[in-house]
C-alpha cells in the first residue's frame, strides 16, 4: 500500500471507530490484490471507503445536488472534453444512459438498428419498448459486427413499407461484452456511420468500454467518438467508481436531459459517493492500461516457457484472452493464487481453459511475481 493511501487509511480510522477496525487491522494488504476477472481495481468496501474520504477530505472537493454541480459536474466536463464532445451528464447506470440518449435521438422515427449481441437488446429486457416506445431491430447475431449490408437492407425496407417507419437511430457498442470484449470493425463502424449520416439517421455509442479501444484499434477516443451524436462511457468499470455513466452529445441535446434522468429516476440526491473517486483515474487510464497489458504480455511470455501454459488472444480482442493449462490440478492453481492475492474466474474444467481479464490491477505485481504464482514452487 502507498503512503497517500495508508494515510487515508489512517485518518478514516480515526473518524470512525468501527470503520477504523476494519480499515486499520488488514493496512498491509489494502490495494495490493491483482484480479484477472474485472474491469478495474474491484475495490473491496473498505478500500472504497478509504478512497473516497480521501478524496471528499481535498479542499477543493464539492458534492452536487441532486446530481447537478459540484464533484459531478466536474467530471462531466473531464470527460466531455476527453471525448471531444461539448457537453456530458452523469447518469447514475449505463442502462438509463443508452435508453436516455436512443430515446431522445429517435425522436418520432422509432425504429433502431442495434446489434443482437448488445446490451441495449439483451440486458435491458424490452425497456426501450416499454419504457420509450422503441422498436429494436437486432442485426450481426454472434458476432461483434453488423455490416453495411445489413443495416442497407433495413433501412431500405423500413422507407419502403406500405406504412412508411423509417429507421430514427443506429446505436452500436464497442467493445461487446458478449462477444468476450471484441471490438466491432472500424472500418465498417465509419462506413456505416457515414451511410447513416447521409440518411439523416442518428447514431449513438454504447462506449462502456470505449478507453480500451485506442490500445488496440490504433484510433483515438476523439477520433471514435466523432462518429457519434452520443456516446455512454461506464464511470465504474474503467475508474472504480461503485456506479454510473457518462452520457456526452452536443450541448443541445445534453441541455435539459436532467428533467427525463430525473423522470426516469435517476436523478440521486447524492451521486459524489458513487463517482468522485472515479475522477482520479480517468486521465492516467489509456497509459496504465497499456502498461498493464506490456506486464500481462511479459507474463505470458515466462509462462510458456514452462510448457504447461499456452494463450489464445482474439483476432479483434480488447481486454480478454484465455489460458490453457496442461499437467496442473486447476483447483490447486486457483486456490494458491487466491493465498497470494490473485484472483481468478473459474476456468472450464472440459477444456482446462481460463477465461482472463486485463485490468490496471496488474501494475500492483511484476511479471515475474505473476508468473510464478501461476506456475507454482
């Protein structure tokens, strides 16, 4: 643990007792577990704890009310300038952020194209019908993409019926959690885009895990997210916050959008607890992610040295790769890594395979440390 954090750690002990128990007892271990199975840091709620007194304790910190002005609006204007939109709102879940912005783009033409492997078809239940009145049409099913083609066809067919229900938006997400983190092409996300804008079809970006795309696409988040009337990043997958998203589009749609969060039920009183401590890791991401994935790429490296460990990484893969193992009880393996703080998913016995995630809490490690404890004495 770093001495800002044993800091925190020491004076949130002595502004509670019960809590100071908890967050004083286990110091040596705080922010030093490694996890391969989440987005982030997956804080545990004393660390949390420790982290967000340190960041309300800051002189300059302020809460918002009812998610409006102070540590909220400050990161709503990070990340509207990161993105290169003029103007963003905090949304508290990612699912409120999708159906906000689809709703507000279709306007009257209610018909949107999504991907079938999406969140907004598959996470949601039928909200976007229920709750806005939306028809999702669902294209590229098990895959990451949908093509040109397909989004033509529809269009064509949705301007040509007897009854005239042109397609109002295209909502795309990348990467797609459902197809283990891939990213959709980009070339075919810009040549659909530009099709659309032709059309006068609004476009919207589920980017819930958009600050893992530069690393592997090669574009930057300005350059994605310039595609796009709207674009939702996740505040907790990426930046440890405990919930919340970012919704960020033109000023013009953003103005006035805190009356349908509110409508919808999310406007909190409070949201600071749930996002500030997000704030501290959102200009460093893009670079630590990347060292993360140099230290999980050393790894890998020394392990297969050993002959018992081979690595399967997706062809347009982000954050995901897989590990087989040969000649090793895989039970064994989790449990010693779990004594030496790295945590694992339960692998696939059929197949002796895990399913591993690259996240910043690698950095707490080295590679050769990592190596071993996977490898075992």
């Amino acid at each position: 643990m770093d001495r800002r954090h044993f800091l925190a750690a020491s004076s949130i002990a002595a502004l509670t007792p019960a809590l100071g128990q908890a967050a004083t007892a286990p110091a040596a271990s705080l922010f030093r577990h490694v996890n391969f199975h989440s987005d982030g840091l997956d804080f545990r709620p004393v660390e949390y704890a420790v982290r967000l007194q340190e960041i309300a304790a800051r002189d300059a910190f302020a809460p918002d009310n009812y998610s409006r002005g102070g540590a909220v609006e400050a990161l709503e204007t990070k990340f509207a300038t990161l993105l290169g939109k003029p103007a963003a709102m905090y949304v508290p879940t990612g699912t409120l952020a999708n159906l906000l912005a689809v709703r507000k783009l279709a306007g009257t033409d209610r018909r949107v194209l999504v991907q079938a492997e999406s969140h907004l078809f598959n996470d949601s239940g039928d909200g976007a019908g229920i709750l806005a009145g939306l028809n999702l049409l669902p294209l590229g099913l098990d895959s990451a993409d949908i093509t040109l083609d397909e989004v033509k066809s529809w269009v064509e067919r949705s301007a040509g019926g007897r009854v005239q229900t042109p397609i109002g938006v295209i909502s795309i997400e990348s990467p797609v959690r459902r197809r283990h983190h891939a990213m959709a092409d980009f070339d075919q996300v810009q040549s659909i885009c530009a099709y659309a804008r032709e059309r006068g079809i609004r476009l919207h970006l589920d980017g819930s895990r958009l600050f893992n795309l530069p690393l592997h696409s090669g574009k930057s988040l300005k350059e994605i997210c310039a595609l796009f009337d709207t674009v939702y990043v996740s505040v907790w997958k990426h930046f440890n916050g405990s919930s919340g998203a970012i919704l960020a589009g033109d000023a013009g749609f953003i103005e006035g959008l805190y009356h349908q969060r509110r409508l919808f039920g999310g406007a909190l009183p409070q949201a600071w607890p749930q996002m500030a401590v997000a704030a501290d890791y959102v200009d460093s991401y893009e670079a630590d992610y990347a060292k993360a994935w140099r230290s999980v790429e050393a790894m890998m490296a020394l392990l297969e040295k050993d002959g018992r460990f081979s690595f399967t990484r997706l062809p347009n893969g982000t954050c995901r790769f897989f590990m087989t193992v040969r000649d090793m009880d895989l039970d064994t393996l989790v449990q010693r890594a779990r004594r030496n703080g790295v945590f694992l998913a339960n692998p696939d016995k059929a197949t002796s395979r895990f399913t591993l995630q690259v996240n910043t809490s690698v950095l707490r490690s080295s590679p050769e440390a990592l190596a071993q404890v996977f490898s075992g004495p």
